[in-house]
C-alpha cells in the first residue's frame, strides 16, 4: 500500500471540504423545496449545525496544514453566497425581518 | 519556508485532535465543578455540541487520510471513558436514571 504524498493530501483535504460544502448547499436546496415555511426554527437548526460541522472541519485543516486560512474563508464565503441565492429564489424580500 | 512532510502533517493531525478532546473534557470538568445540576439541560447541550465537533474533525481526518479510522474511535472512546469517570465523581450513583 503507498502512503499518499504531502501534495496529495492537501489537495485531497481542500477536495473533501468543498464536497462538504456542496452537500450543504444541496440540502438546503431540498430543504427549501419541501419545507413551507423556511423560516422555522427547525430549517434554522439544521443549517446552523450544518455550518458549525462544517467550520470545525475546516479550522481544523488550517490548523492541521492542509489548506491555507485563507482557502477555507473562501469556501465558507462560497457557500454562504449560494445559500443567499436559494433564499432569494424561495423568499419573496431579502429585506424582510 | 518548508512544507511539512507528509509523516509531520499525520502526527500533527493527531496530536491536534488528542489536543481538542483534552479540551472537551476539561470543559466538562470545569462544569461539572461549577453547576449544581450537571443533568441541566443547558449541560446537555454544550456537550453534545463539542462532542459532535470533535466527531467532524476526526471524520475529516479518517476521509482524509491523516489518521485510521481505529485511531478516530480511540480518541472518542477514550474521551468517553474520562467523561464517565468524571461524572462518577459528581454524581451519586451511576444507575440513576
């Protein structure tokens, strides 16, 4: 069995943690389908555990040095503009308290 | 500036995670000296939150090739068996529901 180069780990963990993000955003997606009211505190529930799973992992790859601090603001940041455009698309005002 | 080989990125991984279990249980120790009802639900909550945490972090380590998956329960389990030493500290009889 070969053990996976320095190379190969990092960009295995930066791959991983996209995935990650991605099935977020795809669970929200569904969630926003389904759901009839999006502003539950249920939805919000998942998603704050969601977002906290997430950043926990990717503090961790920072700190473990597999991606850079600066990677994992930039998946964050991502996913949060995607998870604004799912909301825009279901909730009538982005304005609305 | 030297890039860390992959034997320093697995060992650091490690020692990372044995680093936030020992900070999970120092927390709940520190609780459990401070609360008068360690079975409050707000307790509860915290904990199940790090523990959840840690749980991410250590499944994105195995994913990632950092640790085994042998290695990840060990840390879980080991951080269990000292949480349950601490409570038999605290609270009178362990069969009590």
């Amino acid at each position: 069995m070969s053990t996976p180069t320095q190379l190969e780990l990092t960009q295995r963990a930066e791959h991983l943690l996209r995935e990650d993000a991605k099935k977020i955003e795809q669970l929200i997606a569904v969630q926003l389908d389904n759901l009839t009211a999006p502003k539950c505190p249920l939805y919000e529930e998942v998603l704050d555990t969601q977002m906290f799973g997430l950043s926990r992992e990717i503090d961790f790859a920072v700190r473990a040095g597999l991606i850079t601090r600066e990677q994992g603001r930039e998946i964050i940041s991502e996913l949060e503009q995607k998870l604004a455009h799912l909301y825009s698309l279901v909730l009538p005002s982005p304005t609305q308290g």
